[in-house]
C-alpha cells in the first residue's frame, strides 16, 4: 500500500489557515461574551450558566458533524462543505453579537455562534489527518497552533487597539461599547477569508484514495464492523442520572446542577436505546464508535478533562479576577471597570502569541523530553501561571503568568491530537475526533454548573480564587499525562516531523 505524499510548508500553511479565522471568533467569544453578559445586567452567579452555550453545542455537534463529514463526498470534497456552512453562520452570529439589546438574545446567539464555530473547527482536525502521513501530522497540529497562537492574539487585543486608536471603550448602561463591536465586525470577516482561502488552495483525497494509503487502518486495530454494545451496561449510567435528578430536585439545589445529572442519564439513554435501532443508523453507530474507542483515548479523556477544566476556569472568571483584584471595581459602565476588562484582553492575546512561539518550540521538546514530558511540564507552566496571577500585585506583571498558560494552551491543542491521530482508523478520523470533543465538554459542563455554586459557598464569592482552582486542575492534569501508555510510536512520528517533516 502506498505512503501519503510528504506535503510541502505551504501546503500544510494553506491546509491549517483557516484556523486563524476560527480562532477570531473563538478568542473573540472567550475574551469578550462574559464581559457582554455583565453588561446586559448579569450577575456572577448567573454568568456560568449563561455559557452553558459553549459546551452543550460542542458535545452535540462535533460527533454528529464528524460522523457526517466522514461519509460526504462533493464537489467541493469531504470536509470542506463543513467549513464553509459554518463560517457563513460564525460570521453572521458575529456580526449580531455586540449589538443584542438584551440578555436572552445574547445567550441565544452564543448558542448560534458557538455551533457554527464547532461546524468548521470539527471537520479541520480531521482533515489534517486525513491529508498528512503520521510523520507529518505533529507538524499539522503544530501549524494549527501557531494558527491559533496569532489569530487569538490579534483577535484579543483589538478591543485594546481600537480603543488606543480613539475608539469609544465605554458606553451607557445596558450598551457594549464601540470597541468590542467593531472588533467583532472585524473577527467575522476575517474569519470568513480565512477560512475561503483554505477552501480555495487545498484539495482533498476522493475516499477510494484515501482507504489506499497504508496508514488507513492502524497497526493492531482488527478493521471491519463495529458491534453495537448490548443495552445492560446502560442502566446504571440511567439510574445514576435518575438519582442524581431526583437529589436535586429533593434538596433544591442549584437548578444548574441538572447537567450534571443530565450527562450519565443521557449515556445510559444512548445505551439502552442504540441496540434497538437499525445498524446502520447514525445513533447506533456513534454508540458503537463511543464503546470501542481506543484505549489511548480513554486515557487521554482523564487529562482532557482537567485541562479544560482549568482552562474554563480563566475563561469565565478572568475579567471579574483582574477588574476586581488590580482595578478595584465591580461597576461595569465605569472607566476603571472598562480598562481592566480591556487589559484583559491584552493578558488573552499575550498567552496567545506565546502559544504560537510554544508551537514552534514543542517540536524539539517532543524529541527531547517524548510527549508525555513535553505535555507534563506544559500543563504545569500554565497550572502555575494561573496561580501566580492571585500574588501578582501589578497588572502589567501578569504578562509573565501568561507565558506558562501560552505554553499550556498551545500543548492542549496539539499533543493530544498527536498522541491520538495514530490509533485512529482513515474512514473514522472524523468522527473519533468528534467523540474525543467530549473529553472537552463534559468538564466545560461540570464547570458552568458548579463554579457559579462553588464561588458563593465555597470561594467567599472570591472570582480570583476560581483562577486558583484553574491552576490547581492543569496541575492535576500533568500528573495524569503520567497515565497515558503507546508514546513511543507518537514520540518517533514528532522527532521525524521536528527533523524535517517539511523544508
């Protein structure tokens, strides 16, 4: 069987740009939608679960669009058609955001932005695989970092440029100011070029092709059918989901704490209702693919979820840590209020830019340290750059935290992906890459549930000690990199890829 062509860095730079119109709308969403709720008249408490939006999307559509992407074939090719539907939809939600003149009409078009931004970004980390020999998909990963890396920061600081620029940066109460709302209307038309550029100047393997190539089904992974999983092993997900309700309910906890219930009842759901279904449905299929996973995946999802954990962590609560902390106010239509928030944007693309000079460190790290200790020891730069912003007493000394949470966040968008695209089969690159988006939901779900509870009863009401919990959970997940087995192949793929992989 023959070897995919070694791909040249242009190819790979036009394959991977797109991502730098996805990660405009995602850095744009991360830095500024708690800052839009705030100022619509939400308050701590209720801003988790306002970005109940963000995971839930993500843990419907990534599955269901990489299932579907595995099995299309256009004119315009496999994954692709995906790209484009969900920039036309990211770009629209961006252009809305800034101007909802309500809560609830925010809320909602998180919901709308957050799915289309999932419809194009699914589809990109299957495509990379499917384009790249194993040798060079650390290197593919590696470029959607850098991709990533200059698009946050860019995108994070426009509120900051515009408004040294004279651009109004307050407004009246109820109003987002000028700043965030032409840095929007900028973030989705980049987004879109972006994204028609990879569109234009990639083309894609026909499926005939692609299951020619020898890595289309991996070493030791028996191919064919997958069996559905009998419905017994449903049951006690479905009455663990049950009971979990039924305490909430009983106790009157926090209503939010229905997603947590929700989440075991709705795999047990799956589980019960998959084999009565025909073999060959979508349903049955994605629980079929859910149960046979990889083992590398499996121990994968433990470090995913304390990675997104903490990262959910310092998305949420950043801007009401360091307004509160080093501005001294919580008045969101005062100047103060406004620069910090602005100044948080500055701290979001500078862990950004440091991202992207991490993805063109991590290469030589892999071969150095192997995988695992690269991504240990970048899970702990950023786990201690969380921490350190609770002592730091100057804002303008918080650029230093952010050097260990760029190299974190760039790790976490890479070294899993490189770790798992090898145990993964050609014809279901898609939608395994969906299923391990689980592993980014459900913390990003246990997050917006608890911490508006936690914070109050727990945390003294304190958001910079939510950062701290942050801090701690990419701690906890180094350790648990320590758990994940089968690097020597991955290790082997990076040192070939960081040796010259492309010129």
């Amino acid at each position: 069987m023959a070897s995919k062509p070694q791909l040249s860095f242009w190819q790979i730079w036009n394959m991977c740009f797109g991502f730098l119109g996805i990660q405009f709308g995602f850095a744009l969403q991360n830095a500024n939608v708690s800052r839009i709720f705030q100022t619509l008249g939400a308050d701590m408490e209720q801003v988790p679960g306002l970005w109940i939006a963000a995971p839930l999307t993500g843990l419907l559509v990534q599955p269901v669009i990489g299932y579907f992407s595995d099995r299309t074939w256009t004119r315009l090719g496999r994954r692709r058609p995906y790209f484009l539907w969900g920039a036309i939809f990211s770009t629209l939600a961006l252009f809305v955001m800034p101007n909802s003149p309500q809560l609830w009409i925010a809320a909602g078009t998180l919901w709308i932005l957050d799915a289309s931004l999932n419809v194009s970004m699914e589809p990109f980390r299957a495509f990379v695989g499917d384009q790249l020999s194993p040798r060079q998909r650390p290197t593919g990963y590696a470029m959607q970092s850098f991709f990533i890396g200059v698009g946050s920061v860019i995108a994070s600081l426009l509120p900051w440029l515009l408004a040294k620029a004279g651009v109004a940066n307050t407004a009246g109460p109820g109003e987002v100011p000028d700043t965030v709302r032409w840095a929007f209307y900028a973030g989705g038309t980049v987004l879109l070029l972006a994204i028609l550029w990879t569109i234009v100047r990639t083309r894609e393997y026909p499926p005939e092709v692609l299951r020619g190539f020898d890595d289309a089904e991996p070493a030791g992974r028996a191919g064919g059918a997958v069996h559905v999983p009998g419905s017994t092993g449903g049951w006690p997900w479905l009455l663990a989901g049950c009971a979990g309700a039924v305490l909430v309910w009983r106790l009157g906890w926090d209503r939010l704490l229905y997603v947590l219930a929700a989440l075991p009842l709705a795999y047990g759901l799956l589980r019960v209702l998959a084999p009565r279904l025909r073999r060959e449905s979508m349903l049955a299929s994605l629980t079929a693919d859910l149960h046979a996973m990889p083992a590398t995946m499996r121990q994968l999802g433990v470090v995913q979820f304390f990675s997104w954990f903490g990262l959910f962590c310092m998305w949420i609560y950043t801007t009401a840590a360091v307004t509160g902390t080093h501005y001294g106010t919580t008045d969101t239509a005062s100047a103060a209020w406004n620069e910090g928030a602005n100044w948080v944007g500055v701290l979001f693309a500078a862990y950004n830019g440091f991202a992207a000079l991490a993805a063109i460190a991590i290469p030589w790290m892999a071969r150095r340290f192997g995988l695992r200790g690269s991504h240990l020891c970048n899970l702990w730069l950023g786990g201690l750059g969380l921490l350190s912003i609770a002592f730091i007493r100057d804002p303008q000394w918080l650029l230093l935290s952010m050097v260990g949470v760029g190299f974190a966040w760039s790790s976490i968008l890479s070294l899993p992906y490189a770790m798992l695209s090898d145990s993964l089969p050609a014809g279901k690159m898609g939608v395994y890459m969906g299923i391990f988006n689980f592993f980014i939901v459900v913390p990003q779900l246990v997050a917006v549930s608890t911490l508006g509870v936690v914070l109050s009863r727990a945390l003294g009401g304190e958001p910079m000690h939510v950062l701290m919990l942050g801090g701690v959970s990419l701690l906890v997940a180094g350790l648990c990199v320590l758990l994940v087995r089968g690097e020597r192949g991955h290790a082997r793929a990076a040192v070939s890829a960081s040796s010259g992989g492309t010129p």
